[in-house]
C-alpha cells in the first residue's frame, strides 16, 4: 500500500510516504521560532503546521515520484498532542482523504513511537519491554502483541523530556534541552554530583523527576561557578541511571529477551551507550535517531498496519489531545 503519514502533533510539521512497509520519504520541518521563548507556544505551532503542511505533502511526493492519485491510503496523528496543532493536522488530511476517496487513518503517537522500532528492527519478535520516554511522556510498556500492550508503570509528575528541558532552562540553554544538556555533558564529569534518583527500589515501574529537576535549581543557587559542563553530565546520568534501572527490571519482571526504546530522549546518545554497558543479556533496540523524535514515518508505517487489518476512521473522527494507549 501506497500510505502518506502526516504528524502535527507539537512543534515538528512531518510527512512520509510509506509503500509496503518500507519508508520511501521523511521529511520534518522543525520550527524554530519556539527557541527564543525556551518552550512551544501552541497557536504559533498551529499556524506553522497550516502553513507549510501542503507544500511539504509536495515535496515528499514530488521528490518520491509518486503522485497524489496513486495513494492508497491517509495515516495522520489523532492524539495525544496540542489541540490546535492536532486540529491543523487532521483537516488537512481529512480534506485531502476526501477529495482523493481514499480510507484515513488516526493514529496515537505514543504506539507509533514504539512501531519506530519495526523500521531499525524489522524482525523484532513480540513480547518486548518499552521504554518509551518522550517530551509528555515517560512509561514503561510490556507489548504482548499488535494492539495488546500492559502498562507497567509510568512518572508521577515530570516526563523524562521535560526533565531535560526544564533543566536546560535552569542552565540557561535553549529549547529542545535534551540535545542542548547531551552536548555540553560530552565533556563533563557524570559523577561529580550526586543528584538524587526518585522511587529507585527494585520492581517500582514508576518514575519521579520533578524533584531532580528542584535539587538542580538549589544546586545552581548554590555553587553557579561549577563548571557548567559537569553539572550537565551529572544532571543527564541522574535522568538516564534511573531510565535503565527501571528498563532492566521490567525486563525481569516481565522476563522479555528485547528491550525497545522510544521517543525523542532514545535519541540520546549517552542513553544508548549506558543501557547496553548495563543490560549485557538483553537485546536492546533503539530506533534510528531520526526517528526518535517527532517524524512521520512512523505515522505512516503504524497506519498501514491498522489499514491492512481493515482499520479506518471516519470522516468525522475528533482529535485526542490527551489520548491513552491501552
Ligand atoms: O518524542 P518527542 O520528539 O516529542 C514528544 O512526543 O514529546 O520528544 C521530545 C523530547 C524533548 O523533551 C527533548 O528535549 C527530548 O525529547 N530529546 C532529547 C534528545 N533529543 C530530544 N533528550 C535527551 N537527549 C536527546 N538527544
Ligand atoms: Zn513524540
């Protein structure tokens, strides 16, 4: 099937175009304008996604040599996300699956996350264990099956992302703070503070970082001459040692030989050394870092899944943005 997937769902505007299961085209444009405010200002993301939605569904085509009526199908991201931002997204491919008489698709951006793991990993077997750690989220799945998915546990107040974030905005670094923290933590010292690991008992599934993120304002309040670079590198090992632990219980727990990650924290480099130098007997698979963060390939390849099954929405679907997965 000939499948474009298109994801609104924050600050990225992404389209792919997906032909049998394989990922032809990507495309994302992030939008920068939010840098400046240090976090995403939702009706700016609104305008962006209406903006250049069309000339991007374009380009991938154009530059894919497919044309429009060839399409077989729509997969667009239903929740969870802003609601403008969303809204933005599913009209335009609501209009556009009506005007080509083709099946849409909506779909939740927290399974297609896990499904990125499907395109590093095509022979991936089921069960599996997921940590999926993004900028809303931070959760720890057992997927039993397409479709059966038991939730281990998940944070309590802050994602993992969001650690990160607020975080670089205390060092006074820009937005996204995942990317900004791992660059300046390259050359620092992980163990020069010990910042503090919530609810780290063995078999808690649950995750607490709002007071990491409280004991590095005291911390900056206190010692602002530390070398920046240290206190990044420790902050990151804070967020990331207690990321792993938790993955390898529930590997345990749940006795899954694969281990997946998701979301755009699976981006981070440190996160990918750590966990395989601590989970020596596991599989752990992580996605191509292109496809952790926000993308639409992995809109396009779940929604083939669910249209191959004979799964579509209708016309009139509505937005999620607070979707579950369940
Ligand atoms: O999955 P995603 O792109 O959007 C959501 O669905 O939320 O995740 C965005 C989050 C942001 O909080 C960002 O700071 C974090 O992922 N992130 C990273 C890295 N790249 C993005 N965190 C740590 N290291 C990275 N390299
Ligand atoms: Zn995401």
């Amino acid at each position: 099937m000939k499948i474009i997937g298109i994801e609104t769902s924050c600050d990225e505007t992404a389209v792919a175009l997906c032909i049998d299961g394989e990922i032809i085209a990507s495309k994302i444009s992030s939008q920068d304008i939010h840098s400046k405010y240090g976090g995403v200002i939702p009706e700016l993301a609104s305008r962006e996604h209406e903006r250049i939605l069309n000339l991007i569904i374009h380009k991938t085509l154009q530059e894919s040599k497919i044309d429009l009526l060839e399409l077989d199908g729509i997969a667009v991201t239903q929740g969870p996300g802003l609601s403008g931002a969303l809204i933005a997204g599913t009209s335009f491919a609501k209009g556009l699956a009506l005007g080509l008489k083709i099946p849409i698709i909506g779909v939740n951006h927290l399974e297609a996350h896990i499904f990125a793991n499907f395109l590093a990993e095509p022979n991936l077997n089921f069960p599996f264990v997921c940590l999926l750690v993004s900028g809303g989220h931070t959760q720890l799945w057992q997927v039993n099956d397409f479709r059966n998915y038991n939730l281990l546990g998940e944070t309590r107040d802050d994602a993992a992302g969001e650690a990160f974030d607020k975080g670089a905005r205390i060092l006074g670094l820009g937005y996204p703070g995942g990317p900004e923290i791992e660059k300046l933590a390259i050359d620092g010292d992980h163990k020069t503070i010990d910042f503090p690991r919530a609810l780290i008992e063995k078999n808690n599934f649950e995750f607490s970082f709002s007071g990491l993120k409280t004991s590095l304002l005291y911390y900056m309040e206190k010692n602002n001459k530390d070398s920046i670079k240290n206190i990044a590198a420790s902050y990151q090992f804070a967020i990331i040692d207690v990321l792993v632990k938790k993955l390898k219980f529930a590997a345990e727990f749940s006795n899954c030989t694969n281990c997946v990650v998701a979301g755009g924290v699976a981006a981070n480099k440190f996160l990918r050394k750590y966990s395989k130098d601590q989970i020596t007997n596991r599989k752990i698979i992580f996605p191509h870092p292109s496809f952790c963060t926000d993308n639409a390939a992995m809109i396009a390849f779940l929604g083939e899944k669910y249209l191959l099954i004979g799964k579509k929405s209708n016309l009139n679907f509505s937005i999620e943005p607070n979707m579950r997965l369940s």
